[in-house]
C-alpha cells in the first residue's frame, strides 16, 4: 500500500529541507503508533526501553536519510515500523550478546571493539581512553551533551537524568520520553561515528 494523502505531503516536507516543524509533526503523528506496532511484533515480554530507542532511531534515519523511503512502493508507517522493529532486533541481539558480561567503557553497541576490558596491556588501554574522551571533548564541546554522552556511556537507561540535563524535567511523561530519546539516538550516532573515526583512521566512509 503507497503512502496516503498525508503521509505524501509529510514526505514532500521533509525532503524539501525548508521546513523546520515537519519532522517534528510527524513524529508526533507516529511515535506511538509505532511503538504500538513495535510491540505487537516483539511480544510482551520484549524490553520497553529498547522498543522506545528503536522507534527513535528509525525516525532519526528517516529524517537523516529520507529519499531511501518510496512512497509509491509503501505507506510510511509501515516502512517505519518495518525499520523500527529491526533495529529492535539489532539492539535485542546485542543486549544478548553483552548480557553477563562487565560493563567497560565503551559497550560494543557504541563501537566495535572493547577498549577497557581484555587489552594485555593496561597502560595501552589507558592511553586509549584518554585519547578516546579528548576526541568526545572535541565533538561535544557542549557541558549538557558531554552529561548525555557519559549516560550514555553508562547505559543509563531510566529517563529523569536526561531530563533534568535538558530542562525538560517539567513537560508530561510521554512528552519527556519522547524528546530523550530522540536526543540519545542524535547523540549517539555522533559518538559512534567518533569511535569509528578514532579507532579506523583509515576505513574509509564513515556511514
């Protein structure tokens, strides 16, 4: 089924550029519609937290990217549900694989390797980390975003400390949710693209 009426018109926005309330609108329209459809597929006993990061995360990619979407091919919802619940999967598939293990630095949902935990030598991970944290000071020369950043790091999940760095500790509980979590996923991306750039000078794109 192609977009509707008003999915169309939301896209033409969007691409447009010109338009600085569109994302912001759809958002809105189909954040909860997406977690709903998100947690219809993953089952009731699917993690909350990461449904909320998947839903975000698929709305930040199509508004990154938003001529990968067709409309004439499927309706919008669909196509961002479809991509919520994969990287759902994706997220559930790390969660899996670092379950049980200690914490280090950098989890491997932020980058690709493991920096802080099974190095042989621990002055070399020393020196890592610190060239690591002057590169995040380089990026996110902002004092909040760098407090979002080590909550991040620490895979804070609940929402009242991102709030109360945002000064949005006063908006309704949907609408806190809401704005955390599409900040997390903005500023995660960048740190991830940070990790990337640090730890693979040379790999070419950075995606």
């Amino acid at each position: 089924m192609k977009a509707t009426p008003e999915e169309y018109a939301f896209h033409q926005r969007i691409c447009a550029r010109d338009d600085p309330i569109a994302f912001a609108e759809l958002a809105d329209l189909s954040y909860y519609a997406l977690l709903y459809a998100v947690r219809q597929r993953a089952g009731a006993g699917a993690d909350s937290t990461l449904i909320e990061e998947a839903v975000g995360q698929a709305l930040l990619d199509y508004h990154d990217h938003p001529h990968r979407y067709d409309p004439f091919l499927k309706d919008l919802q669909g196509y961002l549900a479809m991509a919520a619940y994969r990287d759902f999967q994706n997220a559930q598939a790390r969660e899996n694989r670092i379950r049980g293990h200690q914490i280090s630095l950098f989890d491997p949902d932020l980058q690709e390797r493991d920096i802080a935990g099974d190095d042989e030598d621990p002055a070399r991970n020393t020196f890592e980390a610190d060239e690591i944290w002057r590169s995040i000071d380089e990026v996110f020369p902002d004092a909040d975003e760098r407090q979002i950043v080590e909550l991040i790091i620490n895979r804070e999940h609940a929402i009242e400390p991102y709030a109360a760095i945002l000064h949005i500790a006063h908006l309704p509980e949907d609408e806190r949710r809401r704005q955390v979590q599409l900040v997390k996923y903005r500023i995660t991306r960048r740190l991830r693209r940070t990790m990337k750039q640090r730890l693979h000078p040379n790999g070419g794109e950075i995606s």
